[in-house]
C-alpha cells in the first residue's frame, strides 16, 4: 500500500492525471448500457448489462463492449444465472458425440463407464480417458490384466485387425452387459465407484 501511495503522489502520475480529461459519457456507451459513476473520488464507468466494470477510461469500456461476452449479451443469446442456453449446432454437435460415445461403449465391457465430465473411466482400475482410443490402450495394459485377475473378471485385449476388444481366454468379441458385476472370489468387494 505504501508503494501504491508514493506513485499516487509521484511527480508521473501527477502530470499524467493533470493532463487527463475529465470523464464523459459518450451516446454509443450509453446505447450499450455503460454508466459513469462520477460520485466517488475516482470516477469510473460500469456496464450495466452485464454487470461488470470499473473502467477507467472510454477506451477500456468500449472495448468491453465490442467483446464478446458483452454482444452476447445484448444480442440475447446468455442465459440468467443457473440456466444454460446452447446454439443449436452446439445441440447437434451434443448429440452427435453422445452417439458416438454410446457406439465405442457398446463394443467395451460392461466396467468401462461414462463419467460426468464426458470421459470415460475403466471402474476396475481408476483409470479415466477422454476418447476411446486412449481407454483401448489402457484395456490392453499389464495393469488392467493384474485388475481383471483381482476383480475376477475375464482379461481382454484390443484387436486392431478386427477392431473390437475381445477375451484373451476365449477370443471372443465382448458384449456389454447392464449389471455385468458379479463378486468374484470370497473375500473381493465390488470395485469402490459400483458398491451401492
């Protein structure tokens, strides 16, 4: 604070502000819905669309509102709070990827699971991805074997030739099941995320 008071009363900053006009509200920021408060010591503008502001100077509000957020926000397209609005692309957009991630399930076992963030998690392992590609390799590791081995489980692997995980023991293509947990020896619990 110290510093802050000696530049404040520094021969720079004095001529610099001596030379400063006094603010103004132009017609275009006011159109726009920026304000001047010009009550307080330090005078300054706010937009009141998106209320936001301590600018302070005409350069830095005009700015806010050739921005983004700010045309947004005068073209109606942001939502009040806690209410979300997507474009429509963004809807189609939404769709088609949770097709697609509901299609790269349906060749996975049953313990690889959607997450909330979008990703997807082996719940044997812990382990999350964010595309299938990456949840592949990870099926394919010596870690996820030792886990199919603990959780009783059948070990897997990803063939590319055929394109599809199949069962290391039987060679067989996996089919996703719903409630594809069964405990496996006494003494295992069901992996942490799956106990009820």
């Amino acid at each position: 604070l110290d510093a802050a008071k000696v530049h404040l009363n520094g021969r720079s900053h004095c001529k610099r502000e001596a030379g400063r006009e006094p603010l103004s509200l132009t017609p275009a920021l006011a159109a726009a819905g920026v304000v001047l408060h010009d009550d307080e010591e330090t005078p300054y503008f706010s937009c009141t669309l998106c209320e936001v502001g301590r600018f302070q100077d005409p350069d830095t509000a005009t700015r806010h509102v050739e921005g983004r957020q700010h045309r947004r926000r005068a073209a109606g397209d942001v939502a009040e709070a806690g209410e979300v609005v997507i474009s429509e692309d963004a809807a189609v957009e939404f769709a088609r990827k949770a097709a697609q991630l509901e299609e790269h399930l349906s060749r996975l076992p049953g313990y690889v699971v959607p997450t909330e963030e979008g990703q997807i998690c082996c719940a044997l392992c812990h382990v999350r991805a964010a595309a299938p590609r990456g949840m592949l390799q990870h099926l394919d590791s010596a870690r996820h074997a030792k886990a199919c081995r603990r959780w009783g489980e059948p070990e897997v692997m990803y063939v590319p030739e055929r394109d599809r995980v199949e069962e290391v023991a039987t060679g067989r293509a996996v089919v996703r099941s719903k409630g594809w947990w069964s405990a496996p020896e006494p003494g295992h619990a069901a992996p942490p995320q799956l106990q009820a």
